[in-house]
C-alpha cells in the first residue's frame, strides 16, 4: 500500500510515518500544508492520503478541503481524515459527499497501529470508516422524541457497528456471534427506523448516520 501523509506537527507526522514504515506501509511523500499535499497526490497517485483537518495558514479546515478536492479528482485515491477533536459536522461533511474510500478517526487513535492498518486497507478495498466515538455521540444523544427508543441493546450495539462501516461477517465476529444472527438484527433495526436495506455497506453507513443526524430519513 502506498501513502502520503499529511500533517503541519512535524513530531506528529514523523510518528505516522514510522509506524507506517514499521509495518511495511510504503510512505511515497509526506506534507506540511494542504498545497504541498494535493501537489504530491498528483504525483505520485497514493492508495490513500492521511490529512489532519487543521492545517496551515488558518488551522480550520484547510485539510478537509483538500481531502474533498482529492475525493473529486483523483477517485482511486482514498482519504482518511483526522481530527483531534470530535468534530461529527465535519466527518458528515466528507462521507455525504464522498462515503467511498473515505475514513474519519480521532488523531490519538492512529497511534495504535493495528487499528490505522486495518483503517487503511478497508479505505483501499473501497469501505467507509467511522470513528466509534463520534458514532457513540450519535447514537447517544438525546432527543424529545427518541428514534432509537424501539431498538434492543443488542441492536443498538450493532447499529453502532454497522454506523462505524464494519460488514456482517466483521460485526459477527466482534460479538462472538453466527452472520445469520447480525443480519437478522440488521434487518430488524432497518424495519424499526424506517431504513432501506442496502447491501452496499457505506451506503448503509451514511443512511444510517443520516437518521442518526437529523432523525429523518435518508432522502427525506
């Protein structure tokens, strides 16, 4: 797998790339600011770019630009954003444009090789990954009228699985638990929210995030 990484801290950026070196993960280029990365995207048409938000001049969100931009024009290109703050407006923002190969994780979390590995190949192989713990924010807010409300807690548990971009042979074995047995729970969730059944999983995902979001229906 080839990668560009993306990220003004330098210390920061250098930690990525050797854990990305550590574990045989090709680094063909590495950048301080969103210009330099869509110059090295271009060049050098990485499998997967991994851009902080937050990047120079205005440290706002120049690194989603980019990561939208580098969705647009380069579709083969993947992109896994990061943020170190739970910023669920801004993750809606790239997966409602671009849910392919697009993933959004907290910063602290790509410390943890095995998890950005397994982030990256699933971005390659064309899936959506979603941090847990801005999928946990909305599945645990509250509201007047609660959507979730019917949902066992199993279900809920695997709504927030299914909400992360997991399919139902990885679900099943996270829970220790038969295929059969989550598409049963999958397809009951999607009868009790009112949800479209698609077997593209991150067209799943943003139908999901989407009546999490706003409590209507994708499309609506």
């Amino acid at each position: 797998m080839r990668v560009v990484v993306a990220d003004d801290v330098m210390l920061t950026r250098e930690g990525i790339v050797r854990l990305l070196r550590d574990a045989e993960v090709e680094v063909v280029a590495e950048a301080e600011d969103a210009e330099a990365l869509l110059r090295h995207v271009r060049n050098a048409r990485p499998d997967v770019a991994i851009v902080d938000i937050r990047m120079p001049p205005t440290h706002t969100d120049e690194g989603l630009v980019a990561a939208q931009q580098i969705r647009s024009e380069f579709p083969d290109v993947g992109v896994l954003v990061l943020s170190q703050y739970v910023e669920p407006s801004y993750a809606m923002r790239l997966l409602e444009e671009h849910p392919e190969r697009t993933g959004y994780l907290l910063k602290d979390r790509v410390f943890d090789v095995a998890l950005l590995i397994d982030a990256l190949r699933r971005i390659a192989d064309n899936e959506t990954v979603i941090d847990p713990t801005i999928v946990s924010r909305l599945v645990g807010r509250h509201r007047r009228t609660d959507p979730l409300a019917e949902l066992s807690n199993r279900e809920r548990e695997v709504l927030s699985l299914v909400a992360e971009g997991l399919s139902n042979k990885a679900i099943a074995a996270r829970l220790f638990v038969t295929e059969r047995t989550v598409e049963a729970h999958v397809k009951q969730i999607f009868l009790k929210l009112g949800l479209n059944m698609n077997p593209e999983s991150h067209r799943r995902v943003l139908a999901v995030l989407a009546y999490l979001r706003t409590g209507k229906l994708a499309g609506d």
